[in-house]
C-alpha cells in the first residue's frame, strides 16, 4: 500500500516538497498556510474576505494529474490576467476558488471541488479554516540596534530590511482546520517546510490543535532545511540557526530527521556541528543531494529520495504497529451535512 503523506508549508517551497511527494505515492495531502496578505491573495481576502487563495492554488498545481486535462487544468489556474484593469495581475484559479468558497460557504469543500477538475488524487487543505495575520518583532529599524518594532504583514515581515527575532499568529489561538488535523494523524510520513522560515514553515507550530498533532501522530516527521537563506526574512541564518529558531517558537517540537542539501554543508567540522544542535530536536541529521544543479531550487526527484529513505528508515515491523492516537486537544465540532468545520 502506498504511504500517506501529508506536507506543510506554503509558497514555492510547499511547491517543492509536493513534487517530490507525490512521486513516492499518490496519497499526499498538502497542509497551506493561510496568511498571505500580498498580491491577488490581498486583494481577494480584503474585498471578498476568503481564505487567502494564492498558496492553496500552488498547492493543487503541484499534485495534479498528469492527464491532458489535469495538465491542462493546472495551467489553466495559474494563468494570470494581464493588462491594467480590475483583473490585472489575479491568476484564474485565485478567483475560481474565491467564487467557490462563496458558493460552498466552506474553504475545504471549494479546494475538494476544484481538486476534483484537477484529478487530484491527495488533497489540499487550509491549516486553518479562517485567513490569518503574522506580526513579528523585528530589531535593526532603529539607530539603536537593541530596539524592537513589531512588523504585521506577511509581505512586510518577507521583506523587512531588520532582523526578525520572533513571530505570533493573530489570532493568537487560532483553529486547526478538522481535516488537517485527521491526516496528520493517520498519515506514515508528515514533513515540514522548505520554505520562507518565519511566514511559512513556522506557522505551523503555531496552531495548537496542529502542533498537538504534530507531536502525537505515530508517523515519521521530516524537517526539510532551505538551500539558501532568503533576503530580508532569514538573511544572514546558518543552517544551525534555522534549527534554534524553530525550536524557540515550539519548544516541545521534535522530528525524527533533518533533511539537509550535503553541498550547503561541505566539511566534517560544519556537519559534527549540525548533528549536535540537531539534538535540539531530537532529529537525526540526512545530508543528501538534494538540489538542481546550480540552482538554490530542489530538485524533486532527489527530494523524493531523500524523503523515501527518511520514511523507510522509520518504517516499523507490521506486528508492532500501534493505531494512531488521538491529539489531546480540544476536537472542533462538527457542523453541517459534510461534517465541515464551524470556520464562521
């Protein structure tokens, strides 16, 4: 039986990560943030107030079927408008979800109806059924390099020229999206990020009923380092302090392995020290080949491998198998004929 997997993340690095899961195995559910504040997801949240879509539509891009009409599809919605109008600059597939998520009245029903037109065969889901904030403090804005500023936005924390020390969800305890929650709970590999550290892959950890179901899912759970750090967000960041940063926002957060491209740490004295602040999280270290050549993009069929390794490795005698237990968390009730969450 193929395994289910379930990625969290967003942007282009949730992009990556699909690609390379959904070679492993068909059953792959995407887990999206839903804080983008930029762009057409902006606009669309502020005026129609929808969960952000832009992310979402990646992620339904990057598992759809190789069919004519799954690849034509996938096209499709991630065409956008040119011109100068109203529709200047919205990728089709932004406003067919947002004119879903009006028709259904339920963000998790549109991505299963527009899922469905792509022959997707996993699922994409919404971390949270309600669109979120990011606000971080930042220091470095000031000419007193001590003094902090709290920056909100997810736009304005990317591209901030000062350094970004912490960030917190508003909300402040928001929902788990029921279903995010279920498949993390029953999946065989959970990994997180790559991605932009603070606005996508962070966030995640964020959400109690998901960080619950992070910790007490039976399966195997991967970290997935970024190649590079990115300007503005993570500029200046070893590959240690991606590590200790995450391990600050979610101190009981731990994962079984630390994906880690082998040419981005090259010397033994780098990677001894990569190992033992690996310890923060209780991870074991896979240096691996990971990258396109001469790109800070992964590679998806390495990514894959590097992935399929990490899950057999963690792969358990079938007779001592346990099922899967149950977060320890408050579950959302049930509403409506689906059993969808009361997101209003």
């Amino acid at each position: 039986m193929s395994p289910r997997i379930v990625a969290l993340g967003g942007g282009h690095g949730l992009y990556a990560t699909l690609s390379a899961a959904r070679r492993i195995s068909p059953h792959v559910t995407a887990v999206v943030t839903v804080a983008d504040d930029g762009g057409s997801s902006g606009r669309l949240r502020n005026e129609l107030g929808v969960v952000p879509p832009g992310d979402l539509r990646m992620a339904l891009a990057a598992l759809a079927s190789d069919s004519p009409q799954g690849t034509l599809w996938a096209t499709i919605i991630q065409h956008r408008f040119g011109g100068s109008g109203a529709l200047a600059g919205h990728p089709i597939g932004n406003l067919i979800l947002a004119g879903l998520h009006e028709v259904l009245a339920d963000p998790v029903a549109a991505l299963d109806e527009l899922g469905r037109v792509l022959g997707v065969k996993g699922r994409v889901l919404p971390m949270c059924p309600v669109g979120l904030e990011i606000e971080a403090d930042v220091v470095g804005l000031e000419s007193d390099p001590r003094i902090g500023r709290a920056i909100r936005g997810q736009v304005a924390i990317a591209t901030t020229v000062g350094k970004v020390r912490r960030v917190r969800l508003l909300p402040g305890d928001p929902p788990a999206t029921r279903q995010a929650v279920d498949a993390i709970m029953h999946a065989d590999l959970v990994v997180l990020g790559p991605g932009s550290w603070f606005t996508s892959v962070i966030p995640h950890v964020l959400v109690p009923q998901l960080a619950a179901a992070l910790r007490a899912t039976p399966a195997r759970r991967a970290l997935v380092l970024n190649l590079v750090a990115e300007p503005g967000e993570t500029a200046g960041f070893s590959v240690e302090r991606h590590i200790h940063v995450l391990a600050q926002h979610a101190p009981d957060f731990t994962v079984h392995d630390i994906i880690v491209d082998s040419a981005s740490v090259p010397s033994d004295r780098e990677r001894d020290q990569l190992r033992r602040t690996a310890t923060i999280l209780d991870a074991h270290v896979e240096f691996a080949a990971v990258s396109r050549p001469g790109t800070p993009l992964h590679d998806p069929a390495r990514l894959a491998a590097a992935l399929e390794g990490v899950r057999r490795r963690g792969m358990a005698p079938t007779d001592t198998a346990q099922a899967p237990q149950q977060p320890t968390v408050p579950a959302p009730t049930v509403n409506g004929p689906r059993g969808d969450d009361p997101w209003r």
